[in-house]
C-alpha cells in the first residue's frame, strides 16, 4: 500500500496561499554557507614568521555590525573605561611642577588627530571586540616620547619572537617593534639590527599591546563576547528569518493539511475566496472544499482536508523570549547591567539593586581595565618622559544616589544617630563651631534638655538657617 499524499499550506491574514515549500525557503538552511572573511594575512604566517591567532580577527570585529547588544556593551565599556576623564595625581608630598607640565602637555596632544580619550576609547573598543588592542609608541630621535596612536587591531600580527609585530592594509605592509625592545626594527623588512645602526626614516616605531588573557595562546587574547558566540548567531538568524520571510508575505493565519489528495488550484481558489470574501460578508459562512485525489488513486481512504488556526501572537512571544534570551546571554557575557547599556528591562527592580549593580560592575569589570591602562600610560610617561612625581589616573564611574543618601542621613538624624555637624562631615563639609550642631536630637528634638534649653536651642538653630540655606546654595553646584 502505497503512502498517501499529504499537502500543506499556510493561508496567510490578507487571505492568501502559499505552500509549505515557499515558506522553507526563507529558512536558514544547515548546508548554506557560513563563511569568514578571509584573513589578509593568508599564507604570509609562515613566510613572516607571524603567529596565527586563535580565531580569524576580521570575523570578530564584524561582530559589532550584527548584534546591537554586543555593539552597544564594547562601547559602554570602553566609555565608562576611558571615557569619563583623566587627571594626574601626585605621587610625593613635594611633586614637581615641571613634570606636570611636561606631562600635562603631552597628554593633552599626544596626536594632531586625536585626543588622548579617543586614541584609549579606540584601543578599548577593540581589546573588548578583538580581545587585543595596540598603542603605536612615536619617539623623537633623542628617544624622547613625542606621539602616541591607535592601531586597529585586526590589522596587526605578532612574530613568532615577541619582539616584532606586522600590519597590513591592502598591498602595503609595516612593521613595529615591541616598546622597550633595545635593537632597531627596519620597518620595511622587519629586519633586526643593533640600536642606532638603522637611520632613524626606515626605525619602526614601537607598539604597546593589551589583550585579554587567555591560557589557550601566548600571543593573542580572546574576547569576553566568545562564550555568546551562539547566542548572536541565534539572534542573526532569528532577524534573517523574519525580514526575508515577512517582507514577502503576510503574517500565517492558518495551515491547511490535504490529506490523500493533492492541493490543486481549484482548491487555492476556493480558500481564497472564502478568506477574501465570503468571511468578511458573514463570520458564519461555510467553506465547502472539493479536492481530488492523485492519479491512479482508485483507494477507498477517505481525503481529509484540515484547517487549524496558527496562533501568531505565540509565536512572536516566542521570538520577542528568544531575543531578550540571546540579549540576557550577551550582556552577561561582558558583564554590562543592561540599563548600563541603555536597555529598560521590563519588571527589574530598581533603587539599592541598580547601585550594588553599578559597584559590582564598577569593581569587576571597569577598574580592572582602567589599571590596565593607567599602568601603560604611567609606564610611558616615566620611560618616554622621564616622569616620577606624578600618576595617570582615570576618573571613576559615579555610583552615588545622592537622593537615598539624603534620606538616609535624614532617618539617622531622626533618630538621634547623627548630629547636623555629623551630616556636614559626612557631605564632605567643614563643621558649623555651634556646640548645638554638635548636639543630637530625635524628631527635631535634642536629647536630655530641659523646656528652656530646649527653646534656646531651636532659637539657636533658626539663627543658623539662613547660614545653612547659603551654604547649600554656594556648594550645590560643585561636584563632590
């Protein structure tokens, strides 16, 4: 007994039909091509004597351009890293003034192009993309520090030695070699020769390399991203779907399962109509569906013909479940709080939880990178510069809720926990010489006063206001 013939097809909301073969075809097929870019180094590795990283960097860097979430992390991170200020802290009592100020000028124009932020927020961006990211190191020929520049990072490979590094950019090619490397690099050739003996128009320059440890290489780092590799590609594919598909038809309202039969025009027709036209007429009309069965049927088997509703707002749940799932995933992977990145989260508490979140954030993620910075920087102003007096550090994200610290000091002070003088102190004031503003009170009243003192006290403390009032009006626009 042969198998019988089973149609299908989606009737879609505008009442129309396609068969099922049309909808598989805006289906991310497991045979098609999954391609990388190809690397631009190709065969050069073994001729140079280039290390090949652990996964094809160009394909890494790409990944920014298809997942809004990753896109949007590696920014904040290299923002909230690099982005938020710099200053330069004394490292002695008595620093000098002069290397502040030979410092001060190099940092503020370390590139006729770009700010010192740029060229940091640069390197983070690809050190969070790439897992690495390259300073080029510019000296004068006395061997004093005159420049600093942004390599990116998907150009460069390191040599098998460690001390020499490649970039490519189309046909041309260049080489560097590591900061504090003692010997000449021909930037040309990558030859090795004895400091000093190669005239100072054919010296690489020197290049500072950050990377994201992993065990598994010596040469390269790994982004945090690798881990949600899946869960971009998922997201990919989940959009792939939807625009190729939805773009050309209407949303499936319905399947339509011919069993024993064929589904022929007759039968399209038929179920068009009613969809077009006879239901808008009447909710209550009837379909009747006539279809015939496949040449050289002569069987007794009954032909079935099967409508059943698809629900479309499940399976857009699903894939708005899928998308917050890929998005959770890749924002975990970086370690981004998701209103860090500009994403609302529907039901997510707010108040001390978004705080602990920032710090945790702040402390496991943020600091973390900005020492990795702020000893490279340091570095080149006391080996380029010759600057001991002085540190590089960058500013912090700003974790403070000033509105809960105020209801906090204000309960302390209710309850008799704190005095005015306390609440100044702890606001990073200068206390008030008034022993009543030393005195603690509960709900506006001091403790252990008689009615007397009790009046003079509060007689005291009106006099005080209108100081108080001046204070908060001078200090309220000054960051603390």
């Amino acid at each position: 007994m042969g198998k019988q013939a089973v149609a299908k097809a989606y009737v879609l909301s505008d009442g129309e039909i396609i068969e099922e073969s049309t909808l598989e075809r805006y289906a991310i097929k497991q045979g098609e091509s999954r391609a990388l870019p190809s690397d631009r180094f190709g065969g050069a590795y073994g001729e140079l004597g280039l290390v090949e990283p652990l996964y094809n960097l160009e394909a890494l860097a790409q990944l920014l351009e298809i997942n809004p979430y990753h896109y949007r992390a590696v920014k904040t991170k290299a923002r909230d890293t690099a982005g938020l200020g710099w200053y330069l802290e004394a490292k002695t009592n008595n620093p000098s003034e002069q290397q502040r100020e030979i410092a001060m000028q190099f940092l503020e124009n370390p590139n006729p192009y770009k700010t010192l932020t740029d060229i940091n927020n640069n390197v983070m961006v690809d050190y969070d993309s790439i897992g690495n990211g390259y300073y080029e190191v510019i000296r004068d020929e006395d061997g004093m520090l005159v420049g600093l520049e942004h390599i990116p990072a998907h150009t460069v490979r390191v040599h098998q030695d460690m001390n020499r590094y490649c970039q490519i950019r189309g046909v041309k090619k260049v080489w560097f070699k590591r900061f504090g490397f003692e010997n000449d690099v021909d930037y040309v050739t990558g030859e090795i020769a004895p400091a000093g003996s190669i005239p100072i128009e054919r010296r690489a320059t020197e290049i500072i390399h950050v990377h994201n440890y992993t065990s598994r290489s010596d040469y390269y780092g790994l982004p945090d991203i690798l881990p949600a590799l899946s869960a971009i590609i998922s997201d990919r594919e989940r959009a792939e779907y939807n625009i190729s598909f939805f773009e050309n038809h209407a949303v499936p309202a319905y399947v339509v399962t011919v069993t024993g039969a064929e589904l022929d025009e007759q039968t399209k027709q038929l179920i068009r109509r009613y969809f077009q036209q006879d239901i808008k007429k009447n909710r209550h009309s009837t379909l009747v569906v006539t279809a015939q069965k496949p040449q050289g049927d002569f069987s007794d088997t009954p032909v079935e013909i099967k409508f059943q509703a698809l629900s479309v707002e499940t399976k857009e749940a699903s894939f708005r479940m899928l998308r917050a799932d890929n998005r959770d995933e890749i924002l975990s992977a970086h370690g981004v709080p998701p209103y860090r990145a500009g994403i609302v989260v529907e039901g997510s508490l707010g108040g001390s939880t978004a705080r602990e979140s920032t710090e945790i954030y702040k402390q496991s993620v943020i600091e973390p990178r900005q020492d990795m910075l702020e000893n490279v920087l340091n570095r080149l102003l006391s080996v380029g510069l010759g600057i001991t007096d002085w540190r590089f550090r960058f500013k912090d994200i700003d974790t403070k809720d000033t509105q809960a610290k105020i209801e906090e000091l204000r309960f302390l002070f209710d309850i008799g926990a704190y005095s005015p003088n306390m609440i100044l102190r702890e606001l990073g004031r200068d206390p008030i010489d008034d022993p009543n503003l030393d005195r603690h009170f509960i709900f506006g009243q001091p403790l252990d006063a008689s009615q007397e003192e009790t009046n003079a006290i509060l007689n005291s403390l009106k006099q005080l206001h209108a100081k108080l009032i001046d204070i908060a009006t001078k200090e309220g626009g000054k960051h603390v």
